[in-house]
C-alpha cells in the first residue's frame, strides 16, 4: 500500500476528505492517505512542501501560486473549492476601531509571513486604495494566537475565513466590521513535483475519489448539522456558507492563473510571471 502525506487546514471545506478518509475509500484503492491537519495555514504548508514534509497540499490558490513562482518545486493539479473566500476583517469586540477606514496604518495579526492572512491584508488595502507599503504585521500562528494578540493589542485586526470565525463574533471576543473576498477560486490541490513524476498514476486516482465526493457533498442528508456539530458552527450560518460553497472538479485555467499572477504582481507579492507549465499540471 502506497502512503501520501496530505495537509490542509482543519476547516470545513476539507470534510469531504475526512468522510473519504473514514469509508477507507482510499484504503479501497491500495492507498494509505494521511491526512495532516494544519492550523496554522498555507505558509506552513507551502513550508511542508518544500521540506518534504507532506506530498500534497490543500491550500490557497494565491498562496502557493507565490510560493511556486519563488522557487516551491510543486504544482497546482486541480481546483478545490472554485468559489471566493470570504475573510472577515475582525478587531477586538472592545477595539475603539469600528469601521474599515480606522484601520489604515494599523497592525494587521497574520499566521505567518506568506500566508493568505498576510496576502489578503495586501488585496484589501490595495481595494481601500491605502498605501500597501505602510501595512504592518504581528505573526501570531494560528487563531488562537490572534485571539490572544487583538486582546493584548499587539496586534489591531485580522483577516481570517468569516464562517470559521463567526463562533468568536459570537460570544464577543471579536466584532467583524467588514469582508474581503478573494477575487479568484480560494483553494487548489497541489502537489510536490517529485511526487508528480514518481506517482502520478496514484495522485490521479486520489483525484477521482475526492471529486466524486465533492460533486455529491451538498446533498448528502444532514450534512449541514453534521458540519456544524464538526466545526462549533450553528446550522443556519453552515446552511449560508454552503449555499456560497462550490467545489470544482476542474484544472485551474490559464486566464485565472495569468489573473491570480497580474494581481499578486501589481501589489509586489510577486517579482515575476510564472508561465502556465510551471504552475499548472493536469494528472
């Protein structure tokens, strides 16, 4: 039995892999996935590819775009989830900051440097028409680390997915004062080059199981209380996250990654264009 390493964050966009992983529908076909969740984000995972410390990836689309274009061997196989990702601008509940234009000059708490919580603080100051150069940034890891930053003022805002976030709207930690979507599918499949040339056969094939199960997701029955229940959520606020939700089956395409790189350019996140081969591999 053939083992792959597997990472992405523990979010509710990755159950379909988890209802997989617990059917053995990976078992199934003679491979041994191992899945590894990482709170921390796509600059950790970018970090794991490059170290070998997983095979593939589950990660956003800008994020390891960046990181190939700066020299990660791996390759993006698939879109994940085709839809935007809708970040939450959040502040502490008892911040004096109460709209988006207060934040201007401010701290923004990131996960880590080359993370999307860094990358998107650049896409919503750029909207915002504020001066990207003056943005600054306390790494805190992971949520809890933001928790614990917005609280002591460390930090002043941060951007992360507004569904998984909302428990902490919820119970007054944190007040959300706006949203920032991304302007291109949020997350891809991708997988480390070696990998690619070694097992493709195999990559393919974890491919056709995770597809057939992101295409059906939506109508399994009560899988909106089963998510919810997961991930601390209440059913209504999973109900409006999956009617937003879309998972994608297909390649990402040369007009949306020229896009993702055009973007990623004019705000200096990248050097130079990576060309469409050295990005994209379809298995």
């Amino acid at each position: 039995m053939r083992k792959i390493k597997i990472a992405g964050v523990p979010e509710h966009f990755n159950l379909p892999w988890h209802l997989c992983l617990n059917n053995k529908e990976f078992e199934s076909q003679n491979i041994d996935l191992e899945w590894i969740d990482v709170p921390e984000g796509t600059g950790k995972m970018c970090q794991m590819l490059r170290n070998a410390e997983t095979d593939i990836a589950v990660i956003l689309s800008e994020g390891i775009v960046k990181d190939i274009v700066a020299g990660n061997s791996s390759k993006i196989v698939q879109v994940y989830v085709d839809s935007p990702l809708i970040w939450g601008i959040h502040v502490d509940a008892k911040s004096k900051y109460h709209m988006l234009s207060d934040l201007e000059n401010t701290k923004a708490a990131i996960s880590r440097l080359g993370s999307g919580s860094q990358l998107m603080a650049y896409v919503n100051a750029n909207n915002q028409n504020w001066k990207t150069d003056n943005l600054q940034f306390e790494i805190v890891n992971t949520i809890d680390g933001a928790v614990t930053a917005l609280t002591e003022g460390t930090a002043d805002y941060f951007m992360w997915e507004r569904f998984m976030t909302k428990p902490l709207v919820d119970n007054g930690t944190f007040r959300r004062i706006a949203d920032c979507p991304t302007p291109w599918p949020c997350f891809v499949i991708a997988v480390r080059n070696e990998v690619l040339e070694n097992n493709s056969e195999i990559i393919g094939q974890i491919l056709n199981i995770i597809n057939q199960k992101t295409v059906s997701f939506k109508s399994i029955p009560g899988i909106d209380a089963v998510l919810a229940k997961k991930y601390h959520q209440k059913v209504e606020d999973i109900q409006e996250w999956l009617s937003l939700t879309k998972w994608s089956q297909q390649q990402l395409s040369e007009e949306m990654l020229n896009n993702i790189q055009k973007q990623l350019l004019e705000l200096k996140i990248i050097d130079k264009i990576g060309t469409f081969d050295e990005i994209v591999k379809t298995v």
